[in-house]
C-alpha cells in the first residue's frame, strides 16, 4: 500500500503541473513538427532533382568521352576515330540499317535572360544524324528539325521561355555567324535544361572545329556492355571513358 500511495501521490504532482508545463511542451511539439516538416520537403526536392538528372539516363545509351577529360568541354575526339567508333560491333541500328550512333560538337553561345537581361552562356550541339533515334525522348513542339548543311537551330521550350530571340523564325548571330530558328522541342525529363542542336558538319565548318567532343551510341542491350568496351579500348591510339549519362 506504501508504493501504491506513492504511485498515487507522484501522479497527482505531475497532472497538477500539466497547465504550467503547457507552453513549454507546446513549443517543443510545434518545433518538431516543423523540423519534420522541412526535412519531409528537402528530401521531396531531393528526389525530384534526382529524378530530373537521371530521368533519361539509359543502360543502352553510352557517352565516350577522351580519357583525362573532367567535362565534356575537355575532350577532343579526332572525326576519324568517331567514323571507327560508330562502326564497332554491338551498337543498335536503325530503320535503314544505320548505326545509332551521334558524334557532337560543343561550342558555348550566349543568350539573354527575358528577365532581367542578364547574360548567359551554355553550348549549342553540333549533332551527326541520328538524333531521333538515339534520343527517342525528343519530341518537336513546333515547327521542324532542322536540315544538314544549313546554319538552323532547334531550341528546347525552356530556352525559348527563359531567353529572348530563340522564336520561330528568329535569327541569332553566333561568333559572326547567323543562325535561324526553325523548332521548338520537350526532351524527357530535362525539361529545365536550355539546349540547342544543330548539324555537326556545319557547326565544326562554320567555327573552325577538328574534332567532336563526345560520341554517344545505343547499345543493342546493355548486356552487351562489356563486349562494347572491349572493342571500344582495342582502337589503335585511342582511350576513352564511356558511361551511361545525358547529354549536357
């Protein structure tokens, strides 16, 4: 009985200072539940940018790139090694019994920001043919894809919205040259990313470029990954590192 009055008595104690305990218990509830609160929003934002970078990365889609190269603007792979590259055994064909397989050029352009005016640069793709095929994921939204040997871009819909002068139609001088618009595009799920594709011969002509600065290929499966390497690391004079990833 003397533990159970004590029991008793400790019980009375605690619920009597219920009412003085009230704020400070209060507050360490509501900041808990806005601690969790933040954290539940920072990992919903994680994951969506992580979904948003890896979104279109394929085990099938390889990118080559020089070895030592840091960025894709680091490495220099020579055109005649890109025609070996497309030509190795395990790469996808298309309809017509062509490799899928892109060579791309990269040279930085600079836009204008519709807010603000602010100053921007990012790269414009010189794309061999092919692209349709090795990025199913592309979809014109208007206008049309443009044609070899002509100095015309397509844009990605986020570039049109965020920069002025990639309309339909409009011209926009690059290093001196003049370069059309012709087509809006989606991309997967890069759609914040600002891209801009045009013919890789006519860039690589138009600004003096020797060599491409990646080759993408899809694989027949990416089972066939291993078998592709090797035959990749057996050109003479020629090391690369190829990954699954996404055009920048």
């Amino acid at each position: 009985m003397h533990a159970t009055r004590q029991y008793i008595a400790l019980l009375g104690m605690n619920l009597a200072g219920i009412g003085a305990r009230l704020g400070p218990v209060l507050t360490i509830i509501i900041g808990v539940t806005c601690a969790v609160g933040v954290l539940v929003s920072m990992l919903a934002m994680g994951a969506g940018a992580h979904r948003q970078a890896m979104g279109d990365v394929r085990e099938d889609r390889i990118v080559i790139l020089s070895t030592g190269a840091q960025s894709v603007f680091q490495s220099s792979i020579p055109k005649d090694t890109a025609s070996v590259i497309r030509n190795l055994p395990g790469i996808r064909q298309d309809a017509s019994s062509q490799p899928v397989a892109v060579s791309v050029a990269l040279i930085l352009m600079e836009a204008r920001k519709k807010l603000g005016d602010a100053r921007t640069n990012f790269p414009l793709l010189g794309v061999s043919p092919g692209l349709a095929d090795l990025r199913p994921e592309l979809h014109l939204t208007a206008g049309r894809m443009f044609r070899p040997g002509l100095h015309e871009l397509i844009v990605s819909e986020s570039c049109a919205r965020q920069f002025g002068s990639f309309e339909i139609g409009d011209n926009r001088s690059i290093r001196g040259s003049d370069w059309a618009v012709v087509g809006h595009f989606t991309q997967g799920n890069a759609q914040a990313q600002c891209t801009v594709y045009a013919d890789a011969e006519t860039v690589t002509s138009a600004f003096g470029v020797s060599s491409y600065n990646e080759v993408t290929v899809m694989l027949q499966s990416a089972a066939g990954y291993d078998d592709f390497l090797g035959a990749l690391q057996a050109i003479p004079n020629f090391t690369s590192k190829p990954s699954t990833n996404v055009m920048p």
